[in-house]
C-alpha cells in the first residue's frame, strides 16, 4: 500500500502536474482572450475580463463595423491559392528529387533548405519591385506569390521524405504494365503518400494564413488579410482591446477546425515522414 501511495505520488510530480502547468501555459492566453472578447467595453477597465454580463458585442460590431467578413474572405483566398500552388509546384519537385539522380540534384536540394534560413524581410524589396512592374499590388495573386516563396522550400524537403518511404519497383512495376511516368506518379505515388500530402498542404494552408509582413507591404485597400486586419484595430491613442481579442479569436478558428479535422491524417501524416526515406 504504501509503495503504491509512492508510485501516485511520483507520478503526480513527474507526470500530472508538469503537464497541468503546460496545459495552463499554452490555453491560459487563449482563455484570457476569450474573456476579453465577452466583457462588455465598460467593465473592462474596471473590473476586468470576466464571464459575468458576458456579451457578443464585439463580434458583433467586428462584422458590421469594421467588415471582418471581408477580411476573412480574403485570408481564405489567399491561403487556398497559396496551397493550391504550393502543393503542386511542391509534389513534382519532390518527385524529381525522389525517383531522378541527376547532376547538381544535391546542390538544388540544399538550396531548398538554405533559403529558410534568410529572413523574410530581404525578399519584401524585390517581391515589392516585381509586383508594382507586373501590376499585381493590392492583389490575390500577389500574395499567393510571396506566400508560396515561403511555403515551397519546406515542403520541397517534407514531400520528398514521404516519397523517399515509397518503394521505386512500385513506379516500375506500373510503368512496364503501360503506365506513363505521369501516370505512376498520378495513380501510384501520389494516393500512397496522400497523408503526406494532407500534412504538407496544412502546413501551407496555416503558414499563408498567420503571415502578416507580405501580407502588410504587397496588400491595400483592395486586399486586407486578417492579421493586417487585427492590427488597424491597434491606434495611436487607444488600444480596441474587446474588437482586437474578438478578431483573434475570429481568425484563429478557421486554422484551428481545420486541423480537428484532418487530425488523425495529419498525425499520420507527420510520423510517416518522420520514419521513413
């Protein structure tokens, strides 16, 4: 009795509680911006964020107000086309790596890896020249570009560990009962690697929707994303602490239904290009 009184014990103090105070750490913020969000603006300077008179006010005036919809509208546009070309330019490039050896394979590969390692803010001057010279400032498009220097170079590296895991004889195998190289890598690679893909595209999709320093010198008044949104809510003098804590909880759903609902591919995801390749 007394050993397993020992055993609780040491597990409380290894286990519970150090996962209790990281449960708090990571969703006390969310919480606290939550309760911001349903305090009525009165109370909140003098009694503080609370769930008593909770209200929707400021989600409310959110949408009517500042036009949030839009700027949701814009975020969603910009992300799925950041994913559709990510993922596509993505797949191919990490097909080619994966089933060719070819000179200078290495080195590009190495680039890939290199280019995350400069700041973004040395590509804002040139993205920003060759956007206002092609006529794409304050534009979807404009921001799909930028999102996708981002996003590509990782994913280069994430799809071609998921297809390193898939064994070549496979691609052989359908090619000599007549299938093209586009057609093995259609019908064959790319189902097999699919919770690769799934993975990957979630990756993009959260990366274009959370960027913020393109998103603030290549948009305007045409094109607002959401964080660009957010932050107009921060003035000079005041600080619109219920509009600002509504607005981010607004824009941190969409990122947070999509991953429950991929979850479980996700993960799968995630662990398969972790072992394999």
């Amino acid at each position: 009795m007394a050993l397993k009184r020992k055993s609780l014990r040491r597990r409380i103090l290894t286990v519970d509680l150090p996962m209790l105070a990281i449960l708090v750490f990571t969703l006390g913020p969310y919480l606290w911006m939550f309760l911001t969000s349903i305090t009525p603006e009165n109370r909140l300077f003098t009694e503080g964020p609370s769930i008593a008179g909770a209200t929707i006010e400021n989600y409310t005036r959110l949408f009517r107000t500042v036009g949030f919809a839009d700027n949701l509208l814009d975020s969603f546009i910009v992300a799925s086309g950041t994913v559709v070309v990510g993922l596509s330019l993505s797949v191919t490039a990490a097909y080619s790596f994966s089933r060719f050896s070819y000179r200078g394979r290495r080195v590009l590969m190495m680039q890939f890896l290199l280019i995350n390692m400069f700041p973004l803010v040395l590509l804002i001057l040139p993205l920003f020249v060759l956007m206002r010279v092609l006529g794409l400032l304050d534009s979807h498009l404009a921001l799909i570009i930028a999102n996708s220097t981002i996003a590509i170079p990782f994913s280069v590296w994430m799809m071609t560990s998921y297809m390193n895991g898939i064994p070549r004889s496979l691609d052989e195998a359908a090619m000599t009962d007549g299938c093209t190289r586009l057609g093995a890598m259609l019908r064959i690679v790319l189902p097999l690697c699919l919770p690769g893909i799934i993975a990957t595209g979630i990756y993009i999709f959260i990366t274009a929707w959370n960027e913020y320093l393109y998103a603030l010198t290549l948009g305007g008044r045409n094109v607002r994303t959401i964080t660009v949104a957010v932050q107009t809510l921060i003035g000079e003098y005041e600080v619109q602490w219920g509009l600002l804590t509504a607005g981010g909880i607004v824009g941190a759903m969409p990122a947070t239904v999509l991953f429950l609902l991929v979850q479980k591919r996700l993960i799968s995801g995630l662990t398969q290009g972790a072992v394999k390749g």
